[in-house]
C-alpha cells in the first residue's frame, strides 16, 4: 500500500473553460472542495502529484489550503475525451471518526479452475458500492477466482469485505462468471450441421404430376 502524499491546494482566481484550460496547460488542474456546511471552495491542485494519488486509488487525501489541512474525499473525477488525463476533481471534506459510501474497484486474481475445459473467466462488474470508515476506505478488493468451474459464478453478496465494511451494491448483482466462448459453441453448431444430410433439391416428380406433363404434351 503506498502511504498517501499532502496534497496543496491554492484558491482559483478565475474561472470558466478558458482559463481552466490555460491552468492545465501549467501543470495544474481546477477542482473544488465543498461540505460541513461550509462554502464551496474552487482551488487548483498539481497535476502530477494529484493523479499519483488517483493512480493508487486513494479516496481519502489530506490536502493544505492556506495553511489549514482539510480531510477530503474524492467524490467525483473528470476525465478527458480519451480518459487518460485527469482535467477536474470533485472533492468532499470529511471527518476522520465518520462513514461513507465509496466507490471501490473489483481486482480479479487467479485463473479459473475452469479454464481447463474452455472455460472463460468474464468481468461482469468492475467496481462495488461500500460503506466503511473514512479511514478504513480499501484502495481495491481482491477477488480470488482459481475454485470457479464452469458455469460458476460470483456475485456481490460472496465478498469477502474488509473489517467493518458493508456492501451497499444489491448482494445478487453479478461479478464474474466462467462461461464457454461463444465462438466455440458457434463453430460446433456448424461442423454439426456440415455433418447433416445434404438438402434436396430436386425430386422425382409425383404420379399426378407426370400425367399432367403427358397431356400437355398431346
């Protein structure tokens, strides 16, 4: 787990498109602080520093602004039209003795037992809804998925949480399963049909048929 850094933050002079694109052609990047009842600040934080933390998956980050630490959630990130570059943050101030709601995401590990008899392991949910201690928040959770034959799967309400934790994601939503790849069940079905009997098309025509064809030609 790598420890998370002090983030500092400056209040933001101007606002609007143009000059947040002018702050992150700086190496900065526009974000905002709000909650506790107090007003919304809207400040610039370093771009570099900021995205390390969002790379590790910190929720929680202590940040300095005018001298004072603020404990803030990250509630909400923006991303560019290639989501790779961080272009605005949406961050929540907290108290270290309370609980919230976080967004975590889901890490896959193993190979399924499965994948042995064609089985492919599928990723159906990417991230779980939990509600935990502002200082307890997990930057991910593993899922071990070695045990899983095919047609097994993997849901919510099977996770293993960590201490103190409760899932808020419905127990039944799915997060994995191992299935056979349909491209496999596709190319069965057609060597199973290769393998039937040819279609007729043509027939010895009936009694009625060629009598038919004997008057017309008298």
């Amino acid at each position: 787990m790598v420890e998370a850094l002090m983030l500092k933050a400056e209040r933001r002079k101007q606002s609007g498109t143009r000059s947040a694109r002018k702050l992150r052609e700086t190496g900065m990047v526009p974000a905002i602080i709000y909650g506790h009842q107090e007003e919304p600040v809207a400040v610039q934080m370093n771009y570099h520093d900021l995205a390390l933390e969002l790379h590790h998956h910190h929720k929680l980050l202590e940040v300095v602004l005018e001298g004072k630490k603020v404990q803030a959630l990250v509630k909400d990130v923006q991303y560019d039209h290639l989501g790779d570059k961080v272009i605005h943050v949406d961050l929540t101030r907290v108290s270290l003795d309370e609980r919230v709601q976080v967004t975590v995401q889901i890490v896959l590990r193993g190979t399924p037992a499965g994948a042995s008899e064609g089985g492919v392991l599928e990723k159906v949910m990417s991230e779980i809804e939990l509600e935990c201690q502002v200082t307890n928040i997990p930057e991910e959770l593993r899922v071990p998925v070695n045990h899983l034959q095919v047609g097994d799967t993997i849901t919510a309400g099977e996770l293993e949480l960590p201490e103190g934790s409760r899932l808020v994601t419905e127990p039944d939503s799915l997060v994995a399963t191992v299935t056979v790849m349909a491209e496999e069940e596709e190319a069965e079905e057609a060597a199973a049909e290769e393998e039937a009997e040819p279609e007729v098309i043509s027939k010895k025509p009936s009694e009625e048929e060629s009598e038919g064809e004997s008057k017309s030609e008298n």
